[in-house]
C-alpha cells in the first residue's frame, strides 16, 4: 500500500542519515565549503550535503541531485567536487565528464541557499534536489509557516501529522523553525515506536528554467514565537493543567442572577448527563456583595463577601457541594477594582486618582487600584489564596485583564494619565499584578486570563485565556454574528493554542434560541481545534438533540496548530489531520458562513492530501456516505451550517469510517485499528461511555460481505450493514475499553 511503502523509505532515509557519520568518515575526500553560522560538508561518494547551523546544532543531512531537462528527455548530472580553486561551490558534470555549471552554496546569516549556476553559453533547464533528514528535538512536529492568501484551508493535527502543505519543522522547547523552500518541499515525520524522538524527511526541489537558475533553501528562524507574537513565550505547563478545561457556567444565561441554588440545580444535571463523558469544572460568577446586574463595575470585587441573598451559605460552602458532585469548583473574579464606596474610603491611598483628585475608574470599578503599591499587590495576593487555599476552588476566572480598550486593566495601566497617576514609579505594574495573583490562587490552581492576550505577561503565568467578546450580548441569546466573532477569534489565535495555554473561545451555547445547524457549527468551532470548553445553557431545557451534542465535544481532543500564524480571515475549510500508530485520517469541516446556500468545491490537493488517490467521504451529522473521490468534489452546503467530514484514504479491504460519539470522530474513542488478512477480520479498540451506545462505520469494498460481529468488555446491540457502509452498535456498563471483531467473507481471488 502506498503507505506503507512511504514509511519505508522513509525509514530507510533514517538509517542512512545515522549510519552516515561512519560512512563518511571512511571515504577520502569530504569537502567543507562554507563557515559562518552554516557549517556545510559535501561527501562524494555519497553525493550527500551535511549542514549544521552552528548556533543550534542543526543538522541536517541528505543527497542532492541534478537532472537536466533537453531534447525531450531527462538525463541525472554528477555533483562533484569543483575542478578549480574556486570555495564555495561544486560541479555540475555531465555524461561525458564535461563540467557543466555549478551548485553554489550560500550562508547569508541563519539562511542557507543552494543554486545552480551555468556556466556561459550553457542553457539548460533542470530540476535541483535536496533530500536531508534531520534530528529536530523530542517534541518537535511538522507545521507550515507560509500560507497563501488565497488558501481556504487551516490546519491542525492530532497525533505527528503530516501534510504536503507543511514547509517547515518547529521545536516548541526550543521555540525554533527550520523553515524550507523550493517550488516543491515536502516534510515527512518518522515517529520512533520507542516513543523518541521524531526523524524528518525532507524533499526540496525546484525547477530551473533559461535565465531562472532553481534555487532551494534552508533558513532557522530563532525564538520564533517570541520575536513575532509572544515575548514571554514558554509552554503549557501540563502537570498542572495536562489538557485543556472542560466546564459550566451561569453567566451566559442567567446572567447576574444565578446562586447557589441555581447552581446546584444545574450540576445535579451535569453531573448524570455530562460528567461521564469528561465535565470537569464547575464555575461560579457574580457572587459579590452588590452583584444583582451590570455593570460589573458597581460589584464589589475586593472583598471576600458573597452576596447573602444568592449564596447564603457562602462560597466554601458551595465548593464542597460542588465537589461532592464529582466536579472541581471554579470562581471568577474582577481583582482591578471595585464598586464598593466603603472600602474606597477605607483603603482610600490604594487607589489611583486623576490630577483633581477624582478616583480613576474604568469596566473593574468605579474605583480602581493602584499596581504600584506593594499593600495593593498583597491584598490581591491574600484575598485569592483564601478563595484557593480555605474555600478550596481550583480553578480561577480572572477578569479585567485584557480587551479591546482602556477599560481593560492592559491597556489602562498602559495609558501616561494613569502612569502619571501611580503611587510610586513602576515599570510594569500589570505584570506584577498577574505574578502577585498567581502567587496567590498557588502552583497547582488553573488559572483563565479573562481575556489575556498573548504579547502581554500573562503568558508567563496563565494556563488559559479567553479569546474575544462574550458569546452573548445586551442579555440575550447569542446570535449569528456571536457566533462568526467566536469563530473569528478561534483562528486569528489558534496558532498559540496548547503550545503557550489553551485558547478560551467563550462558552458553547446550543439551547433552542439558535437552530440546529447554527448549534452545530458552534460546536465545531469550539470543538475541533481542541480548545478549553464550557457550557452555558440551562440544561434542563435542552432537548436530547441538543445534550448529545454537548456530549459529542467531550473531552478535548488532543490538537495542536499546524498553521503557526495569525488567521486574519473567515476560512471556509477548518482540517483536523489525524495520526495514531494504526492509521491517518482528517476530519473536515466545510463551514457556509453565508446566507445562501452554496456549492463548495473541495480540493483534496488543497487540503495536503494526494490527487493521484482515491479517499472514502463520510458525514458526521447526517451519518452518511457520500461517495469515494480522486482529486475532489463539488458539496452542497446550506446557508449558516457545516458538513463535518471524515476523509480516509481508500483501501482494498473493510476500514474503519468513523463513530456517532465525538465530533473529531475517532481521535477520541478509537485506541487501536488492525486488520489481520489472513482471517478477513479487523479488530476495533473502543471508549466506551457508560450506557451510552456508541455506534460506529466501516467501508465494506465489492469482493466482502460481512459476516459477524463480536465483542468483549461490550455488548453487540445491532450490526446493520447498508451497501458498502456496516454499522455496529456497541453498549457497556460502566464506561471503560471494548474490544470489536468484524469478521468478513471474502470472494475467491480477492487480494488480501
């Protein structure tokens, strides 16, 4: 299988850039052609280019080749060693011995640049190859770093993915790219099955035309993230927070009005219909003195008293009910300012004011706090280690941090009237603010920057943050144009998600106020690329349509960017790229931002994946084949909706489609895939939720008929097969792994 065969070469191109040390230490004559930050040695007999970027220890090792193009066929020229005196640069020799032209070698700062030169009176076209393997760090992965405008197409992986989009290879513990470029790169990634670290593959090749000589190179791009978006880049740090939140909470629906009551009420429900499938966090908001309705200014945000009439029994209280429930308890707080006059008075010398003395206020209070002040750092400090370490919440809402103005606390105390305005000089109050709050919810707390922003300093402490504007607005229900901006928001920062924390798209909404397919999208959206999700909905009101589809995003699968830059537009095609030891798949979905239908043509090319093949297409939300395809095909897609898709290249044989249990449909649930040819069986390793039937799809080629279908750890409610699609129906009690066997008739002569 094609596949297969990759994997091969591959694995030998592996062994040869190890074996080639000693290779080449035994051949006579290797050539060191140019210093600086590139080191590059060219060894003869192997015809092979090893390049180190000094700096880093960079290596990258691989045979490079020409062939010319003339009279109508292909010939390969020898690269050797130049015949004159000249560094630099080797020859281009053609069959009969006659030096041609050059490959010229240039190390112009961390870029490394191979070209062919002609010699005078010598015109050719031809076609240069450099095929290096290269060691890049244990947790390095493929990724691209240049995307065309015109794309329609973002990226994403779960898994060490490939895609014939990628340009670039990216170590996140070193914050380092090594990017290439050519009129054609591909990045292949070899994973050790000792679980080491990954091998590269690369191809470059560029076309050379008269007058155009091709080209190819290599660059490093040091401190990537944190010369171009993050200066105070650093890693998720995953003992901590391992995978991103999942949670609840009150605001989007009750808005101010939710206590402890209506609380419970709602995790009472969570907890037998959500939690099984991986709900973790129960959040409380608005639970200050004073915090009946907006704006928040007016609450009274720092001190530690709730508000008798919602929450009674006060928050510690709370937190061990939420607790008993099975959920961690969450709290959200506004630690910038206050509406509380009295406190204002108390504690007057905290605060900042304007040249007339009038306190300076901003969306945290009508009174706000000066970050200059140790006390004021203290108080903050105190107040959350008493909610983390008494109360015992775990996870922490912190708002007022960020946003689109100078109501928000980075842009305020940004502002030279309210520099001017602090108790003492201050070079970056808010980052002390973010260090003194951290300190004080504790090491092991998560922490939800509201909305922190990823050139600011809370990087260096948070463990997630929130995107963009509410879902909602004015109080009601999210419309369309709430949905658009979260999905906006997800891609301009979805290349900094579960590298620097885990992106925050606001809460999933899917109640009745919106329709089925716009509820779909938005699960899509929050869903697929692997970010924090919380709910929001009043859950005893949402239909069984509408829980499942909540259930369906949980938990957060594993996904990472494999586009590392900002997405500026609305792209139609969002490409999840799969890859488990058993098997490689993308899951697609093909969104209709528009207020008309439209027919989408999709390029399979466009979405990394090869023209020459055939793939199988299926459709998660109507469970659907729709049909097996070379090169692309045209889909109807309806007004404000998505097609969510699986896309499996074709095999001879039964393979695995995907399940009704999770929109990134199998990255989840399925733990192992294998076909033995001999039995005609293939064996499906499961997750299973507790009474909760998972059904899963399976292509049946022409030349099979399915004959049974058998289970351990589970049991087989239904095994139904539809022309080339079988359908198996699993169910267990309780949630845990089970293991399906399909076993297949197969006609006479039918290869295995």
């Amino acid at each position: 299988m094609p596949e297969v065969l990759g994997a091969v070469a591959l694995f030998l191109s592996v062994v040869w850039l190890l074996q080639l040390p000693a290779f080449c230490a035994s051949e006579p004559a290797s050539l060191p052609l140019t210093s600086g930050t590139w080191a590059v040695t060219f060894h003869p007999l192997a015809s092979a280019l090893e390049c180190v970027h000094t700096p880093t220890g960079t290596r990258a090792v691989g045979r490079i080749s020409f062939s010319v193009h003339r009279a109508g066929s292909t010939a390969s020229w020898r690269i050797e060693q130049a015949r004159d005196s000249i560094r630099g640069r080797l020859s281009l020799v053609d069959p009969a011995n006659d030096v041609q032209g050059y490959v010229t070698i240039i190390a112009d700062g961390n870029r490394l640049s191979l070209s062919v030169l002609p010699r005078p009176r010598q015109f050719y076209e031809g076609e240069l190859r450099f095929a290096p393997a290269l060691d890049f760090g244990a947790r390095a992965l493929a990724c691209r770093t240049r995307v065309p405008e015109q794309s329609p197409v973002v990226q994403m992986a779960s898994g060490a993915a490939d895609s014939s989009l990628n340009d670039s290879v990216f170590d996140p513990e070193r914050d380092l790219i090594l990017r290439f470029a050519g009129q054609h790169v591909s990045v292949g990634t070899q994973v050790a099955e000792s679980g080491g670290a990954p091998t590269f593959q690369i191809e470059q090749t560029a076309e050379g035309r008269k007058g155009e000589p091709p080209a190819i190179t290599l660059e490093i791009l040091p401190d990537y993230y944190r010369t171009r978006y993050v200066p105070d880049y650093r890693l998720i740090d995953r003992q901590r927070c391992p995978s991103p939140p999942t949670g609840w909470m009150s605001w989007n629906t009750y808005f101010d009005t939710a206590g402890e009551e209506e609380n419970l009420a709602e995790a009472r429900i969570a907890a037998r219909y959500l939690k099984p499938f991986g709900l973790e966090i129960w959040s409380i908001e608005s639970w200050q003195e004073n915090s009946p309705k907006l704006p928040v200014s007016n609450f009274y945000n720092l001190t530690l008293r709730a508000s008798q009439t919602k929450f009674p029994h006060g928050m510690k209280w709370l937190a061990d009910q939420i607790r008993s429930l099975g959920f961690k308890p969450g709290i959200w707080t506004v630690p910038f300012g206050t509406g509380d006059a009295s406190f204002y008075q108390a504690h007057r010398e905290w605060f900042l004011h304007d040249s007339e003395g009038q306190p300076m206020q901003n969306w945290c209070g009508r009174y706000v706090l000066d970050l200059s002040q140790p006390d004021v750092l203290r108080h903050m400090e105190e107040t959350h280690h008493t909610m983390s370490s008494d109360w015992g919440y775990e996870f922490f809402k912190i708002d007022g941090m960020s946003g689109a103005g100078a109501s928000y606390s980075a842009h305020f105390y940004e502002r030279p009237e309210v520099r001017a305005a602090f108790n003492r000089p201050c070079e970056d109050p808010y980052r002390g603010a973010i260090e003194a709050l951290r300190r004080g919810i504790g090491p092991d707390r998560i922490l939800l920057a509201c909305q922190g922003h990823y050139t600011g300093p809370e990087v260096a402490s948070a463990d997630a943050a929130r995107l963009g504007s509410d879902i909602v607005s004015a109080n009601e229900p999210p419309h369309w144009e709430n949905y658009l901006s979260q999905a906006r928001m997800t891609l301009a920062q979805l290349f900094v998600n579960n590298l620097i924390w885990y992106n925050d798209p606001d809460t999933l909404m899917v109640g009745e106020a919106a329709p089925l397919s716009v509820a779909r999208v938005a699960a899509t959206v929050v869903a697929l690329p692997g970010q924090l999700t919380f709910f929001g909905d009043k859950l005893a009101k949402l239909p069984p349509e509408r829980m499942r589809l909540l259930q369906q995003v949980l938990p957060v699968a594993d996904v990472h960017p494999l586009d590392l830059v900002p997405v500026p537009d609305l792209k139609p095609v969002w490409d999840l790229k799969v890859r488990r030891p058993f098997g490689n798949w993308d899951v697609v979905s093909v969104f209709n931002w528009g207020e008309q239908a439209r027919d989408f043509p999709l390029s399979l090319s466009a979405l990394g994946l090869s023209e020459d093949r055939q793939y199988v297409l299926w459709e998660f939300w109507n469970r659907r084949l729709l049909g097996i395809y070379r090169g692309g095909t045209t889909l109807h897609v309806e007004a404000r909706s998505n097609l969510l898709l699986t896309v499996h290249e074709l095999l001879p044989r039964p393979q695995f489609m995907s399940t009704d249990r999770h929109v990134a449909q199998g990255t989840v649930e399925l733990g192992d895939l294998a076909w033995n040819p001999e039995r005609d069986e293939l064996a499906c390793d499961l997750k299973l939720v507790g009474d909760d039937p998972l059904t899963v799809f399976f292509h049946v080629p022409a030349g099979y008929a399915f004959r049974t279908a058998n289970a351990t750890g589970a049991s087989v409610e239904n095994a139904t097969g539809t022309g080339s699609v079988l359908s198996v129906t699993l169910r267990r009690t309780p949630s845990g792994r089970a293991k399906l066997l399909l076993s297949f008739n197969r006609q006479a002569g039918k290869p295995h």
